[in-house]
C-alpha cells in the first residue's frame, strides 16, 4: 500500500531540504515524467487504497511498472517497489530520507517523537539510549514474565472459536505486565483501550480531532497515557526504577550521562507499547491460522517444544521455554519468519526525499513522500518460489543466503530496524511451546478469513480455529 506524506513546496525539486512533512505539496509538474494517476478529484486514490491497498498497488504496478506516481493524503507521492527499493531506501547510505517526514501525516497527532519518526543523529542517540531494555538480563526477566502470563491465560483456551480478540487481550495485557509493570486489572484495561483508539485513529480519513471521530477518540487516548506516563516516570526515577521495560526507559542515559527528558521517555513508551503489541499480535494470528491449515508444520513445532522444554510437568502443565533455550526453537523461528512473509505487519513503509535522486531510470525530486511496500515483495515469484504456499523451509540458513537481503523485511532495515525485534521472537516462541503442547489447533475445511490490510493486518471475523486439548 502506498502511504505517502504530504510532498514539500515546489521549489524543493531544486534540492531545497524540507524542513517538515507540513511544508507544501509538490505539484503535478514536479512528477509529471513519472507514470501514474491522480485518481478522483479532491480525494485522490486515498479511498480506493483503504478499501484494497494491496489490489490498488498491484493494478499499478502492472500498468505503470516499478516505480509510480499517485495522488493520495492530501498530495503526490512516488512508490518504489522491489527489493532494490527497499535496500535504497531502508539502508539509505546517502541519508537521503526522513522517517520523521514520511510518518508524520499519519502519526503525528498520535505517537509523536516516537523512535520511527525520529532522524539521524537524534535517532541514534535516543536508539543507544533505549537499547539497555533489550539487554540480555532485563530480555531474561521478560520471559519469566511472559511464560507466567501466557501459561496463566492460555489455559482456559479450549474450545474457543475466534483467535485474535484473545490474542489481542492477551499481548496487551502481557505489555502491561512485561512493559509497565503494573497487574493486570482496571488500570491496564484503561491503558489498552487507549491504544486501540490511538492505533485506529491512525489511518482515519478525517484526520482533524473533530467531535465523534476516530482521530478524536485518539488524541483522547493519547491525552490519558500522557497523563500516566508523565507521573509514571517521575515516580519511578525517584524510586530507583525497575527490571520493567518502562522502568528501563526511565532511568535510560544518553552517552554523555543525561537522562533523556520525561516528555521524550512518555513518547517512546507511548510508541513502543503500540508497535510491540499490535504487531506482535497480527503475526501470531498469522503463525496460529497457517498452522492450522498445515497440521504437519503443527506438529513438527510441537515436537521441538516438547524437546527443548522436556515436555509437560507431572501435572500436565507445560514447562517454562527458559531463555537460555530460545535459540533451540529453529523450526519454530522458521515458521515464524514465513508468517511474517505472508503476511507482514507492516504492509508497507513511508518516507520523504530530503534530496533529489535517481532510481528505476526516473530523477525523483525532493520533497517526495516515498513509499516501499513490503507486502508485494514478500509475494513475488522474483524471490519466492510459489509465494502463497506457507513453506518455512525457505527459511533455512543456505536459503536466506541465496536470497537477496531486502526481499524479506517484515521488522525494516538499516538504522530502523525494529528495536524489539528480538523481544517479537521470544513472545511467539513462548506463545507456541505454551499452546501447542496443550492444544491441537483446527480449522474448518475450505476456511479462509478476509483480512483487514491496515494499518496492521487482522482477520475481519476474528480466525475462526478451535483450540482442542491433547
């Protein structure tokens, strides 16, 4: 899907830096030696791109090739797809595009300053800053956290029909735990319908807080996590902090031994307990619906579970994944991995050109909201064999080697490459040595759920499955 900031002024396609993605719009003569459309008047392409972003990037892609204009939030921009593309402009060895501009359009109301919509050095600095929550000891006592939360809620799955609303309550309130800290009960519920407001508010079409409205609802939302991680943060510096990840962001330095302003920590909590979850989420609804469709690629998770973990306790209960024995978990990983190809969490990825420059036999000028789209990479027969098949084999060691090293970039790349990537791993491996030792998941025969692509994929009637107990 095309998600393309508002261009900057004319004159940036002189090479004019713009300073922010609200600056202007680029006219449609700086893009008219690109192929593409402007779409209906007024509103551009941006409705038809909601109601099938990943049918509207393929029918351009077949009639204007590789690279294209559109006219869609409110401006022109330019898409690039391929996984040339996605190495130009996720590597970006030139720094030739802000993450900041590219996101704000849609982020900027919600999860301002978060590390996505951050650049360069300031990036840098605030990424080393928050990396010590992903260190090895605070890593550890989130998997004690998450065997205890998943073992506790997964337990009373049988029988149950629809997949993502627990998955969704379930990685929200192991956020809450894991994250923040705080027990499950009314404070988190409060939290977590925050965030969704926030998340929906995301793609609203109306995007001015008017009363009723979904980006209302979500600048309320963001209104109320300021509020508590404002008070949050000042209670936990002035308690020494914790093993929580919040804790972690609160008492974090940057290198010259500041701490980094509350006002900053409540933003990148605000965005980092948005981006875990709900990707997290989206691609264990993925993993758990095509492992139901392949019993065989369920079983063989199965038994690396029960092999690395030494299978249930004299109880019956499953024992802990430690984290010490993540590495184990290769098939599992495997297996993961293609669910994020098949299905990434990110369908696709904005940015804005700082500078003019070349690609796919084009100049594009400055001030170009540029968009790569993952989804359509992950399912091109130029780098997958049979791209719809769910084949985790692809994901052995010699395989990724062969492959080319953006054809498959579910977490991005370069210096934004997702933070908590390694945190995303070990929730789903404990998700499945916990449910696939107690259940036997199943699907009805001919069952395909419709999936909502944005702004992170979910199945629209929930991924009917059954969870059976062994």
């Amino acid at each position: 899907m095309a998600t393309l900031a508002p261009a900057a002024p004319a004159e940036t396609h002189h090479d004019t830096p713009p300073r922010h993605w609200s600056e202007g719009r680029l006219s449609e003569a700086d893009v008219a030696h690109i192929p593409g459309e402007s779409g209906w008047p007024v509103v551009g392409n941006t409705f038809r791109m909601l109601a099938d972003p990943h049918g509207f990037a393929r029918d351009m892609v077949a009639k204007y090739g590789p690279v294209y204009k559109n006219r869609a939030f409110g401006g022109w921009g330019v898409m690039l797809v391929g996984a040339d593309a996605n190495e130009l402009v996720l590597f970006d060895r030139d720094k030739l595009f802000s993450s900041e501009q590219g996101w704000g359009p849609l982020l900027d109301q919600l999860f301002p300053r978060g590390l996505m919509l951050m650049d360069f050095d300031h990036h840098r600095a605030d990424r080393r800053a928050l990396s010590i929550a992903f260190k090895p000891e605070p890593m550890r006592h989130y998997a004690g956290a998450l065997n205890r939360g998943i073992a506790q809620e997964t337990k009373n799955w049988a029988g149950r029909r629809e997949f993502y609303p627990a998955i969704k309550s379930l990685t929200l309130d192991l956020a809450a735990d894991s994250f923040i800290g705080i027990p499950w009960g009314p404070e988190a519920d409060k939290i977590n319908a925050a965030f969704v407001d926030m998340v929906q508010a995301s793609v609203a079409p109306i995007r001015t807080p008017l009363p009723f409205t979904m980006m209302k609802r979500g600048v309320d939302g963001r209104k109320y996590l300021v509020e508590f991680f404002t008070a949050e943060t000042h209670r936990r510096r002035a308690e020494g902090g914790g093993q929580d990840m919040f804790s972690q962001f609160a008492t974090a330095t940057r290198e010259d031994g500041s701490l980094l302003p509350v006002d900053e920590v409540v933003d990148h909590m605000n965005f980092l307990m948005m981006a875990a979850h709900d990707t997290i989420t989206s691609s264990a609804t993925t993993l758990v619906w095509q492992l139901a469709m392949h019993p065989e690629w369920q079983e063989k998770l199965r038994q690396e579970a029960i092999a690395v973990t030494g299978g249930p306790d004299a109880q019956g209960r499953p024992r802990p994944l430690e984290y010490s024995d993540l590495g184990k978990m290769e098939l599992t990983e495997m297996a993961f991995k293609e669910a994020l190809r098949i299905v990434p969490p990110v369908p696709s990825t904005p940015r804005r050109a700082l500078r003019s420059f070349e690609f796919g036999g084009y100049t594009i000028p400055a001030g170009a909201g540029i968009g790569i789209n993952t989804h359509l990479v992950h399912h091109s027969e130029e780098h997958w064999d049979n791209p719809e098949r769910f084949d985790p084999m692809r994901f052995t060691r010699e395989a990724e080697k062969a492959r080319h090293k953006y054809a498959w970039v579910p977490f991005g790349g370069g210096a934004h490459m997702c933070l908590g990537l390694h945190f995303a791993y070990m929730q789903v491996k404990i998700l499945m040595a916990q449910l696939l030792q107690q259940y036997r998941i199943e699907i009805e025969d001919g069952y395909s759920p419709e999936w909502q692509a944005w702004p992170i994929p979910k199945p629209r009637d929930g991924l009917k499955v059954e969870f059976k107990p062994l």
